[in-house]
C-alpha cells in the first residue's frame, strides 16, 4: 500500500479516536444543556406514593399469574433502587408460591386465565429513600446523574434542577410475551421539602415517569413538560419557590399508550441514581441529558467523508 495512503487512513483513525474521547470525558456537546454536579441538594422528596391501573391480556395457551414489583430501578443506578410497600389492592391480589422482596411483605399478584383480559388497580407507598415515612431528613431524596460534568466552567453555569428517572410500562411483555400489556395508568403524590435556612428556587421534576406516555394530569399544574429527559419521554417539571423550611405537595398522572401503538424495548438506561441527604459529596450528582442537535454524528460523518475524499485523490 501507498504510504500515502497509510497516512491518510491514520489520520482519519486519531481524529475519528479524540472526537470520541472528547465527547465522552467532556458531558458537553455542541448545541446541548450541559448538567454540572453539585455536592449537596438544598431540597428532598418524600412521601412518593403510586396508585396504578394496568389491564393485561393473557395470549397464552395456559393460565398465567402477574404480581406487584416491590423494587424499583428503572433509570436508577445500578447500586440505586427505591422500595414499595403494598397498601392497597383491587380486585384482591393473592400472595404468591414465591416472593422475590420477603422483606417488604412478600409478592401480591393475580392469576389470568388463557384469551382472559384483566384489569387491576393496586397502590404502593415508598419505604426509606422518598418514603412514606422517613427517618428525619436523611431518608429525603432526589434524583441525580452520575455522569454528570464537573464544575470547571466559569464565571457562570447552568442550574438545570432536579433530575427524572423512567421506565418502560410494558416491559412485562418482554418478560412474559403471552402477557400482553393494554394499557397502563399511574397516580404519583411526593412531597417536596426546603431543607435550607433560606428561600431556594429552582426546577423539580416528576421522579418517576414512564416512557411513551402522556401526562393528563398534574397539581400543581406543570410549568412544561421536559421532553429531553428520556427519548420518548415527557417529563412533568415545575418551576418552584420554596421557603426555608417550607414543604409543598406535588400530584401527577400519566397514561400509557401516548399513540395508538407502542414497541417493547429491551434497551436499559443507567444515568440516574438516588441522592439521600447524607450522601458522600463525592458521590452526588447532577442529571446530564444532552439535548439539541447530535454534534458527534455530524462531525464523524465529516471526517470520514474527507478522509475518504483524500484517500480516492492519492489512488
């Protein structure tokens, strides 16, 4: 081969190499809202309860049984999760030959039956992080990124707020393809608390929110709705003031589908975590959803289409 063109392919190689690099030690990209990390959150959630409606169709040959998940990870870090209690179930749930969280009252579910739709209703109140009943402040949180940049930008910075996770409504069609989800229903209540001696300001948003879905509820009334968050998402945010020591009530509902028809997906997001009050500073973080117009595509693209260029001049 022409030395040349050896050359002309190395070339392409290191640039094609540092673009990614860049991109993926630097949370910033061209066109996007960068999320800095911050060592502490002056505010904390609790009290999250849910209230969920789900009609299922068993397209199975044989009878099948579905249960209430008592851990939720979602978006969540890996080493995150947020734990349900049961509380309340309709029709009456049974509790099943085995239990995946013995520890939070075992597995409640039902039985479908082959060519059978049911629909269910069940409502389940957080426990520790966000929970119900929290252990003074330390068991408030909120939700926060791990990849998120540091501060190193000056003299000024943005405050994107307090992050979202998410999750796919259906992904028991993916763990079970005879049950076939028709549709889903979701009521969420937390409670905002301002732990600082002073007013704070700033954007809260929904903590739990499925993907594909519409909001067609929300008190206070949302101030937008965040679709940068999660592809296919659309995040229920508010554009808050709270007083020191203040506490204010949040309710939302969403329904799934959000069009006519929806595709399972097996991808899994990790971006999110939870941040408790006394959290290591060193392990808190702020959300980094990069928005706008994907840079590192267009500038790939450039670069192979003029190393290819120079490649086709040296033959």
């Amino acid at each position: 081969m022409n030395i040349n063109k050896i050359c002309v392919v190395l070339i392409v190689l290191v640039a094609f190499i540092g673009i990614i690099g860049s991109n993926l030690d630097n949370n910033a990209v061209y066109g996007a809202t960068t999320w800095i990390k911050y060592n502490q959150s002056n505010v904390g959630l609790s009290n999250l309860v849910a209230t969920i409606t789900v009609t299922i169709k068993n397209k199975g040959s044989h009878v099948e049984y579905f249960k209430i998940s008592n851990v939720y990870q979602g978006s969540l870090a890996d080493d995150s999760t947020i734990k349900w209690v049961v509380y309340d179930t309709n029709p009456s749930a049974v509790k099943m030959v085995d239990a995946v969280s013995p520890e939070l009252g075992g597995d409640w579910g039902w039985k479908i039956q082959p060519g059978q739709t049911k629909t269910v209703s069940f409502t389940v109140y957080a426990l520790g992080s966000m929970g119900v009943y929290p252990n003074g402040a330390s068991d408030q949180a909120v939700i926060v990124n791990e990849n998120a940049s540091d501060s190193i930008y000056w003299p000024i910075i943005p405050d994107p707020g307090i992050d979202a996770s998410w999750f796919q409504p259906n992904e028991i069609e993916i763990l079970n393809p005879d049950l076939d989800l028709k549709s889903w229903k979701g009521t969420f209540t937390f409670k905002l608390t301002n732990r600082a001696d002073n007013s704070v300001s700033g954007i809260i948003r929904a903590p739990v929110v499925p993907t594909d879905s519409k909001l067609i509820y929300s008190d206070p009334k949302a101030t937008f709705k965040d679709k940068d968050i999660v592809m296919d998402g659309s995040v229920a945010a508010w554009d808050v003031t709270l007083g020191a020591d203040c506490t204010q009530w949040f309710k939302y509902t969403y329904y799934w589908p959000c069009s006519g028809s929806s595709s399972s997906g097996t991808g899994k997001y990790t971006s999110a975590s939870l941040q408790t009050a006394n959290a290591a500073s060193d392990n808190t973080s702020a959300s980094t959803k990069n928005t706008g117009i994907p840079y590192l595509p267009f500038a790939i693209g450039g670069i192979l289409a003029a190393g290819g260029l120079a490649y086709a001049r040296l033959r």
